[in-house]
C-alpha cells in the first residue's frame, strides 16, 4: 500500500511503479473520478517511453492513446464504454496480448473480461490531494 500527499507524490508513485514492469503486462486501474489514475499514468508511461508527463491525457474520448518506448504502451480510458462486450466489439480485447504494456483505467466497466495475471491498481481519494493506492499482482 502507497500513501501519496500530492499530484507529484502520485505521479512519482506511478514511475515507481514503472520499473518493475517488463512488458507483455496488463494494467487495470479501479476508482473514482478523481482518485489519481491518470496522474499516476503519466509518471508510470512517461518512465516507460520518455514521453514528458504533460503530453499523456487520458484518451476519454478516443478510448485509446498508443505511446512508444522500449515497449508500446497502450492508455484505455473506459469510462464512456457500457459494457465489456463494447470492448471486445471493437477491437480493443486484442491489445490485452499485444506484447506491450496495456493500461485500462475504469478497468470495472470491463472487470469480468481481464485475464488472470492483470495487476489491479486501486486507488482512493482520501481528501484534499491524499490518496491511497494498492497494486495486487
């Protein structure tokens, strides 16, 4: 378990985070609007790409953002999906075995679809920029 204090804390967290990852992983992040899951990304993709942290958003309405590095790293936002069937409908499900690094956040909206071996990020707003983030591999 993670306490963060700040966006920097979270987003240092996130590129933390980042070195222990190989590729070929699956990223699913849970939590509210608000609890950090992108600020956490951009430190955790900026550390796998070198892409500066002010060029990662959350794709909201382009459901994707592919960024490359050593490895791609593929940066779902589903919290526009309504289902998982949405998700395997168009295509996406096959970026779960791309070979990269594939982030999900609103993973919720597609939980019965992740395969075992997902790492689950869950993150909690924890008033003003607190948060507590647990990663269960």
């Amino acid at each position: 378990m993670i306490k963060t204090h700040s966006s920097e804390e979270t987003e240092a967290a996130g590129a933390h985070f980042a070195a222990s990852l190989q590729g070929n992983e699956i990223v699913a992040f849970f939590g509210d609007l608000g609890a950090g899951k992108t600020t956490f990304l951009k430190g955790m993709i900026s550390a796998l790409t070198g892409c500066s942290p002010a060029e990662i958003t959350s794709p909201t309405f382009n459901y994707l953002h592919i960024y490359e590095g050593k490895f791609p790293v593929y940066h779902f936002d589903l919290y526009r999906l309504t289902s998982g069937e949405q998700f395997e409908g168009a295509g996406f499900s096959e970026y779960l075995q791309a070979g990269g690094v594939c982030c999900l956040e609103w993973a919720e909206k597609i939980e019965t679809k992740l395969p075992s071996g997902t790492i689950r990020i869950i993150m909690e707003h924890q008033g003003l920029d607190n948060r507590l983030i647990k990663i269960e591999r």
